[in-house]
C-alpha cells in the first residue's frame, strides 16, 4: 500500500492510497483538500493511477537524461522507478513548494525545503 500526502509548504494538499496485489497496482483515492491551482496537482476530472504515476515521475529528473544512471546511484537506486525516487526525495523541487510525505513520516517542509 502506497499512502501518502501531497503537500504545499506544511498544508496538506490531497490525500492518496495507491493499493498493491500481486504486483498490481490500483487507485483507492485522491481526496483533494483546495481547488488552489498553484497548490493543487490533482485538479480537474481524471483522477485514475495514471494521473498519479505521472505527478510522481514529474516530481524529479525526466528518465532520458544524460546523467540518469549517476542521479540513480547518488539516492542508491538500481533502476528509474518514480516511486522510489519520490520516496528518497519527497518530490522536492526547486521550481515550487509542493512536496510529498509518506504515511508513517513526521516530516515538515522545513525538514525538505531545498529554498525558502
């Protein structure tokens, strides 16, 4: 099971659960908590898994550059899965303030800001 909070500086954005069976996954929720487009990845209609795995893939370096296989090494990973990327990163970017916390982790943007 793949819970976790998409979050916006320290306000709770959306909310998703991403269940796993037999190596399937299938989309439990997205419950979004603002309509804020600046702050909200989940806008609009589609909400299926789809949408999910492309927020997360989008949340850090775009599988065909140059340096994936050095990039990959550096958060100790062996292949480009969002997933785990996002997990090791939280999904921290330069260019905004939303951010990802997995269920189980007390964590706080000042905790994973990489500016203020």
């Amino acid at each position: 099971m793949y819970n976790f909070s998409v979050l916006w500086k320290n306000e709770v954005v959306a909310d998703v659960s991403v269940a796993e069976e037999d190596g399937i996954k299938t989309l439990n929720f997205i419950k979004r908590y603002t309509d804020d487009v600046g702050k909200q990845p989940f806008g609009g209609t589609r909400l299926d898994l789809a949408r999910v795995y492309e927020f997360l893939e989008n949340r850090w370096f775009e599988r065909g550059r140059a340096d994936v296989a050095w990039q990959l090494e550096g958060l100790g990973l062996s292949e480009y899965n969002p997933w785990e990327i996002v997990k090791k990163t939280h999904g921290v970017m330069f260019e905004d303030f939303i951010w990802v916390r997995f269920e189980g982790e007390a964590l706080v943007w000042e905790d994973v800001k990489i500016r203020d």
